[in-house]
C-alpha cells in the first residue's frame, strides 16, 4: 500500500499547476500525504503570484483558516531563508 501511495504522490506532483495546486494540496493534507504537501507548498511559494489570484485559492482561504495559517507560516519561512542568503 505504501508502494502505491508513493506512486500517487509521485503522479500528482509532477502534475502540478497554477490551476490545481491548491485542491491537490488539500487532498494530500487529508489524506497525509507528506511528499506531496511538501512539493504542494515549495510549488505555491514559487508561483505565489500567480496562484494567489486562483478561485482555489480565495476559497482556501474563506473555508479552510488552519490551512492558511500552515502555507503562510510556510511562505514566511521560505521568505525569511530566500533573504538570509
């Protein structure tokens, strides 16, 4: 079973788009899917510009406070660590 949840993590991350990030986050936060949370999140902070303005996105933000509070402590310290280099 693990064999096959790697594979799913795997597919799905190299799937990742501005469109769909934001829903593939919150299926891999349900179903604790850590690898790909992760490639979620390093994904959205690379293309936090564009992602931001995503009908997903205004929704996460409206329907799922917790989550919100998780990516921008993510972005914070992806920000912090960008600007110490």
């Amino acid at each position: 079973m693990d064999d096959l949840k790697f594979y799913c993590q795997d597919q799905l991350s190299n799937s990742l788009e501005v469109e769909n990030v934001v829903d593939i986050y919150l299926v891999a936060d349900f179903h604790n899917a850590v690898l790909l949370k992760e490639k979620c999140l390093f994904f959205i902070a690379s293309h936090f510009q564009k992602v931001v303005f995503t009908k997903d996105w205004e929704q996460m933000c409206k329907s799922h406070g917790k989550k919100m509070i998780e990516v921008c402590r993510f972005l914070g310290n992806s920000l912090t660590y960008s600007l110490n280099l």
